[in-house]
C-alpha cells in the first residue's frame, strides 16, 4: 500500500521537478475518497474501479511512443495514482484474503512505478533505445490498469 503512493509521490514530485504542470486538477483525491466510500458500501472494486483503470489508461494519441518525454511521464503518474487508491481500496476490502490475484497485480505496477523512477528514465534521451529498462517499465505500469481489471472481476467471480 504505502509503496505505490510513495512510488506515484517520487513520481510526480520528478514531474514537478521537471517544471511539469499541466493546470489541471479535475478528478483528484476528492474522486478517490468519493468512490472508496462507495466502494465499501457496494463490496465490489470491479465495477467502481474498472472505469477509473480504463479512463486513466486510456492512451488516445500514443503518448508513450517516447518513455522518456513528459507527457508519458505525466500519463504514467495519472495510471500510478489510481492504482495507489485502489490499492488503499483493496486492502480496505480484505486485502489478499480477499483480492489474492489483484494484490499481485498491484506488485508488479508498484514495482514497475518505482523502477521507471529508479532508472530515470524522464528526461532521458535514451530511454527508448535498445537495452534500456524504461520501455519495460512503462509497458508494465500502462498495461498494468487493464490487468488490474481482469484480476478485480476473477477475485469477486465477475464474468
């Protein structure tokens, strides 16, 4: 739990760094709060948090063909922060107990967020090219919503 936050915190605070700001604060933490309340109420992640994954990893103009540019890094960072509310959402639920395949899925976005993170790859003009690290990671952490999906529909038996 406490990784993905930290990893999307590192994350952002790089975006900052970089004199990244977008101007846009629609759909922040207040939408996270809102939708874990009803999360809790309904008992199903599936249905509250398939759309946030799917809008959140929604790629309309190949913004990560570069993994290095800012604008994939910013794309990054919007996946890393729904993911760390479900996460906070997940454990809320149950947990592993409860959400065994989810929670596995979580790990390997947490472990791909603070990987792109690790190796510096915003900014950097390599990050695309053969033998870099970065393509994995962002790979990892764009597919890592729809995944995310699947595992929350097996956990609860959705079909």
């Amino acid at each position: 739990m406490r990784r993905t936050t930290t990893a999307a915190t590192v994350l952002l605070a790089a975006l900052l760094a970089a004199g990244c700001s977008n101007g846009d604060d629609s759909g922040g933490d207040g939408k996270a709060e809102a939708t874990s309340s009803a999360t809790s109420a309904s008992g199903k992640l599936a249905g509250v948090w398939g759309p946030q994954l799917a809008e959140a990893t929604d790629g309309k103009d190949a913004v990560c063909n570069e993994v290095g540019d800012q604008a994939c890094a910013e794309h990054l960072t919007d996946i890393a922060l729904v993911v760390g509310d479900l996460e906070l959402a997940v454990n809320e639920a149950g947990g592993s107990s409860s959400y065994p395949r989810t929670v596995a899925e979580l790990a390997k976005v947490d472990a791909a967020v603070d990987a792109y993170s690790d190796h510096e790859c915003l900014n950097d003009e390599n990050a695309g090219i053969k033998g870099s690290p970065c393509p994995d990671d962002a790979q990892t952490i764009l597919t890592g919503g729809q995944t995310l999906v699947l595992a929350l529909q097996a956990d609860e038996g959705v079909s």
